[in-house]
C-alpha cells in the first residue's frame, strides 16, 4: 500500500496534534489544582489540637499538607488559561510558599510538590501511550 499524504493533510494532522496538546495541558493544570486541595482538605492530620476563636482545629504534622482551617488557601487555589498552550494553576494565599517549604518557625507541609509529581506521573503515562 502506498500513502500520498498533501501539505494540508499534515497540517491538518499537527493541528490536531496541537489541540490534544493543549487539553492535556489544561487537563494536567485542572488536575495539579484539585489535588492540592483535596491533600488539603482530605486525609488524617496529625499535628496539634489547638482552641481558636471558641473552635478546636487539629494542625498537620510537619511533611503533611496544610489542614484546612479557614478555607481560605482552598479557596486562593485556581487554574486560569491564558492562550493556548499556556495554563497557570494559581494560589493568591500569600502564606502558601512558607507552608509548602518552612521557614524559621515551622517546618515544611508540601502540597505544591506531591500535587505536581503525582500528575506528572500521570501525563508520563499518557505521554508514552500518545505518542507510541
């Protein structure tokens, strides 16, 4: 069999390619958002008890994610497209990067990281079988 193939059909082809490109892109930035707020919200949190405006609140234990407190590093956390290709995942709490790495007065309670690693684990798989 033999396969003539024109300009536009390969132009066509790696306009599609682009396209699928692109979602997996968003797809990877919607995912890296949810699962930081579900390390967030989720999952047995093993710090301290503590008493704060009449509520008991349980902290993380160093090297676990941030307990959700107020919701208000939850809610800082978004996935905004900018152009194709382009996808920022986006967290406004201005306390988000001491959290993730420590500083002088607590040690870290990563949730960008494991976020990031376990989707890209994901994409690798998705990678290998696109583009077999």
């Amino acid at each position: 069999m033999i396969e003539i193939r024109t300009v536009k059909d390969n132009t066509n082809k790696f306009l599609n390619d682009l396209n699928i490109l692109n979602e997996i892109i968003e797809k990877a930035a919607t995912e890296t958002e949810k699962e930081m707020k579900k390390s967030i919200t989720n999952g047995a949190k093993t710090g301290l008890i503590y008493t704060r405006r009449g509520l008991k609140h349980r902290s993380s234990a160093p090297g676990q994610a941030p307990a959700n407190d107020t919701g208000k590093l939850v809610g800082s956390i978004s996935t905004k497209s900018r152009k194709k290709g382009i996808v920022e995942v986006v967290i406004g709490a201005l306390y988000a990067m001491p959290l993730e790495f420590g500083n002088s007065r607590m040690k870290a309670r990563p949730f960008i990281i494991p976020a990031v690693e376990k989707v890209s684990k994901k994409l690798e798989k998705l990678f290998e079988v696109l583009f077999k």
